[in-house]
C-alpha cells in the first residue's frame, strides 16, 4: 500500500563501526547486533528520558538514575539537572546534551561506585530497568550506552536482561572513555558519510541540469536519474501508460505497483509516496507538468531500499521535470534555451553560465514554509507570488488521507506546545524565483522569508538571506520577514571587510569545529537573546539552547550578558556572513 515518502535522514553510523574502534573500547553486551545504526548521541541521566529523544540516537548514562532506586547514592533526585539545567548528580556524570563539549563520566563531585548487587527492595531495580528499556526502544532510541565509573563499577544484571528482553542494543562505556569521545566518534562518521552523499547529489544535480539543456531533455533526465539512482525511472500517467523510462526494466510485480502509486496521485493523491517490495524502493512524485495527452503525470523512480540519496537524488529530477513540462514562466511562452537557463540556476548551476541568457534583470529569492493550520496548497501559493520558477519542497502540500503530509516525518517537541519545521541548512517547503519588480506580500497559511532584489551573480547569497529570514519569521511566528543589508554607511563601513574577517576568525577560533554552537550563537543573538525562540528556529528543546550558550560563554571565556560583548560577536559573525557571501 502507498505511503507518503520521508525525506532523506542524516547518514546513519553502524554501530558496529564503534565497536571496531579500538580507541573506543565498547563492548556490546546486550540486543540485537546486526543491522543497528545510529544517527546521533544524547547523553542523559534523567529517570524518564523519552521526552527528549528524537529517535535513532545512542543513548549514554553513567546510571546516576538508578542511585536512588539501588539505594546506594544520596541526592540521586538531583538527576533531572542534565535536562532542565540545574545543579544535580546528572552534572557531576557528565550529563548534557549531544552538543554539549564535555559531556561523559568523570569523578569531579560524583557519587561512590555503587556495585550492582547492592542491597535494594525486591524486584524494584528489575521493574525500573525493564520500564526504562521498554520506553527507550518506544522513543525509537537505536541503542543504550552505559558508562562504567564513577557510579556505578558495571553494568547491572538487570539492565543486561531488560535490553536483551525488549530487543535493545547495550553497549559497555569503559570507565577510561568519556562520552564525548563516543559523541565525537559519531559525528566525525555523519560528518564523513554527509560529504560522501553530498559529493554525489552534486554530482547527480550537475548531470541532470546539463541533461535538461538537450534538445530531449525529459528522455535525457530520465536516463541520467537511471544511471545516478542505479535503477528504474519511468513517467507514468494515471492509467499506468508509460510517457518515457529508462534503466533496467523491473519485474511485473514492480510494474504493477508503479502504475498503481501513479494512480493515485492522478486521483489527487500526495503529491509524493513511497511503496517498499522485495529488493526494491518505489518512490513517485506527482509532476506539474501534462504529458503529450494532457494526463497528468508522475515520475517514478525504482531503485536500492538501502539507498537513501537515491529518493534525494530523485527529487531533484522531479523539479526538473515539473519545470521541464509544465507552463512557461512568468513572462509568457518561454524558450528551450531560456527554460534551461533557469532550470540550471534553480540547482545552484554557476550564475556566470546563465547570466547571458537572463539578461540583466533582477530576481528576489523566497523561501516558505506551510503553516499547519491551514489548506493552502502550493499551488496558490505560486500563483500569488505570480511565478512558475517554484521549487516545492518535502512540506509543500497539505496532509492526506493517506497520512502524514507527503514527505514529513514527526516532529520533534519543542516547549509550550511549539513545533519545530525548520532548522538552519534543512530544504524549505517551497523556494521561488520571482522577478523583482513584483511586489511580495504575506499569503494566507504561509511563512515567508524574502531576499532583497539581486542580480543573477548574487542569487546565491539571496538565496542564504531569504532561508535565514524565513528562520527568523517562524522563530518570531511572524507572516513575511524581509532581508536588509547594511547600508553605506552602517557601522561595519567603518571597517574594511579583511580586517574584519580576521578579527571575526580569531575571536570565534574555538567555536570555529562547531557548528551547532555557531548556529545557536548566530540565531540567539539575532533574537535578541530569546530561549523560545532560538529553540524554534534551532528545531530544539529550549534547554538544549541554554546548555549550548552556557559552553559558549566558556570556551570564549566572556559574558554573554554584557551587550557591549554581544554587540561585538554580532560584528564578528555578520563579517564572516559577509566573507561567505563573497565567495
């Protein structure tokens, strides 16, 4: 049966690459051992952790949590600090948050080793373990970390028994590991596999804009997407007839289940679903576009299950191929060489490569994002902003009866009831391309972030200004932000832009390996110091945002509560937005 598609998740790390790690040492003790995976580390000695697991991450505890139920530590209540911030046992054991530099067992102010046979109320221990395992694997967590020292000298039984019980990977932290070793470990491995993926969608954009400019260019990205997918693509109408493929020609079984996801968008299904057969991943998205028949049209796309850049990959041809046979632009009947001038410059082709068929005239760059409390489709979104040159998004449609909106995945808890839909570097709902003279007002059931009006050669620095404005609008919950630059004679004038830069880079150097601490900084500062709303824009907990400013404030060794240093660091990370602007 069809079901919407999720987007592409951060590149998993095998758990059994960590355990090959001999600079690790961590032993697996418990669960399963084939096919474990893990996106990312939270540390936490919180007796009830769920609220603050995404899914997919290690889990790492000291086990200052069972203190108080062993009965073999004072104060183990004091645990909750690691998550709502205060002063507890959690701290002493390293608790933080994956962000937080530091984080992992150490002896400074900890409790005594307490031995897992330690005296105790019958079946208490048994019972909170199990609970505490069942709910980790409910939360989605991919496995538990359990560090050796300074509470606890091993791993208690009945942890041991629950996780093997309730299907839960334990792994053995020795006491000579801190956490944010394992924390480290991981994300150097998302790191290097992220660059992997991303060298290939370059390199797969880069192919298909070049097919879209071939005198053929439908059959031309289709048979690119093929070879880049290593499968199957094909443009189906409602009825299953085939408008083009290309690759190796699936089995029956493949056929069928093709014709029928292409069905039931042509019925005014979502716009994207996904069907999973042996060996194979389905994946289909309803195009803008009409075939020779006028039927509308779906691409769909077989490929490796185990291949996630494939569906990224996928997507990407699917803009092209909207645009590709779908209405002209905004001006009216548009040329091929016109119309693949902007499709290339909608993948992020080289502004110089494009500008002659453009011409001189100047764009402005809006990026959006569904409010959830409305119907408004993209489509009239598009014909507000009177443009076709429309990139939709994994969040462009409204929800379905077949579920969760096409493309979305849950989303993660923020405070006060507040969900986060976009994070900094995540793909917006819907990204357009709008001709400056057209005057840009806030639509019903959508946030918008707008750049200032461009030439061809700076839209991709239009493009960072209209995605950090629509942070700061859904941040502020706020209809339209517009982007400002500086004037002549601002402030940062004053300064020439290298001399600026290199001050900028030294004062951030020991931020400069963090990413997610220059973001939080960056997004806090430009909310002027906003726990709730930095959460929001971030897509994290508000707590989370106060561990990371409270490590900030001590790796630059100042006070964030001084707004002369606030004033300061602003400059310095406008300067260096400014530096990669230019290049």
């Amino acid at each position: 049966m069809p079901h919407p598609m999720p987007p592409p998740s951060t590149p998993p790390v095998p758990l059994a690459d960590l355990l090959a790690r001999t600079d690790l040492g961590l032993r697996q003790i418990a669960g399963p051992r084939e096919g474990v995976a893990i996106h990312w580390v939270h540390t936490s000695e919180m007796a009830d952790p769920v609220p603050y697991l995404l899914g997919g991450e290690m889990l790492l505890t000291a086990g200052v949590h069972l203190a108080e139920v062993m009965g073999g530590a004072e104060g183990a209540s004091g645990a909750d600090g690691a998550e709502a911030g205060g002063p507890g046992l959690a701290d002493a054991a390293g608790s933080g948050t994956s962000d937080a530099a530091g984080a992992g067992p150490s002896p400074a102010g900890a409790a005594e080793p307490v031995p897992a046979d330690t005296a105790r109320p019958p079946g208490a221990l048994d019972a909170y373990l199990d609970g505490y395992a069942a709910r980790t694997v409910a939360a989605g967590a991919a496995a538990l970390g359990f560090g050796i020292a300074p509470v606890h000298d091993t791993v208690p039984a009945a942890l041991v028994a629950a996780c093997d019980r309730h299907g839960l990977p334990l792994v053995e932290v020795p006491a000579g590991t801190p956490f944010t070793a394992v924390e480290s470990a991981v994300w150097q491995a998302v790191t290097e596999a992220r660059h992997r993926e991303l060298t290939r969608l370059s390199e797969a954009q880069r192919a298909l804009a070049a097919a879209a400019a071939r005198p053929d260019p439908a059959t031309a990205v289709l048979r690119t997407l093929a070879r880049h997918v290593h499968g199957w693509t094909a443009l189906l109408a409602p009825d299953g007839a085939e408008h083009g493929s290309a690759g190796p020609r699936p089995a029956t079984a493949v056929r069928t289940a093709a014709a029928r996801l292409a069905q039931v968008m042509g019925a005014g299904g979502p716009s994207s679903a996904t069907d999973t057969l042996p060996g194979t991943s389905l994946s289909a998205y309803a195009l803008t576009g009409r075939g020779r028949d006028r039927q509308a049209l779906a691409l769909v796309v077989a490929a490796d299950p185990h291949d996630p850049p494939a569906h990224a990959i996928a997507g990407v041809a699917a803009v092209l191929l909207s645009l590709i046979t779908g209405p002209a632009t905004v001006h009216g009947p548009a040329t091929a060489e016109h119309s693949a001038a902007l499709v290339r410059l909608l993948l992020g082709a080289r502004p110089a490569d494009v500008a002659p068929l453009l011409g001189p005239s100047l764009w402005t760059v809006v990026h959006a994002e569904r409010r959830r409390d409305t119907t408004e489709s993209a489509a009239s979104l598009a014909a507000a902003l009177g443009t076709s040159l429309v990139a939709p998004g994994a969040a462009a449609e409204p929800p379905t009866a077949l579920g969760k909106r096409p493309g979305s995945e849950a989303t993660a808890p923020t405070e006060a009831g507040a969900e986060a839909t976009t994070a900094p570097g995540a793909t917006p709902a819907l990204r357009a391309l709008i001709p400056a003279d057209h005057e840009i007002t806030a639509h019903p059931g959508w946030t918008l972030g707008v750049s200032e009006p461009a030439p061809v050669a700076e839209l991709p620095a239009a493009d960072r200004h209209a995605a950090s404005a629509l942070r700061r609008a859904l941040a502020g919950r706020t209809a339209l932000v517009r982007h400002r630059t500086p004037g002549p004679h601002s402030v940062t004038s004053l300064v020439a832009p290298t001399d600026a830069r290199r001050h900028a880079q030294a004062l951030l150097a020991p931020l400069a390996d963090s990413p997610p601490l220059l973001a939080t900084l960056h997004n806090w500062l430009a909310l002027h110091g906003s726990w709730d709303r930095t959460a929001t824009a971030l897509g994290i907990h508000r707590n989370t945002v106060r561990q990371r400013i409270t490590r900030i404030a001590g790796l630059l060794d100042t006070d964030l509560d001084d707004p002369d240093v606030r004033m300061e660091l602003w400059f310095a990370l406008r300067s260096l937005d400014r530096g990669a602007a230019r290049t």
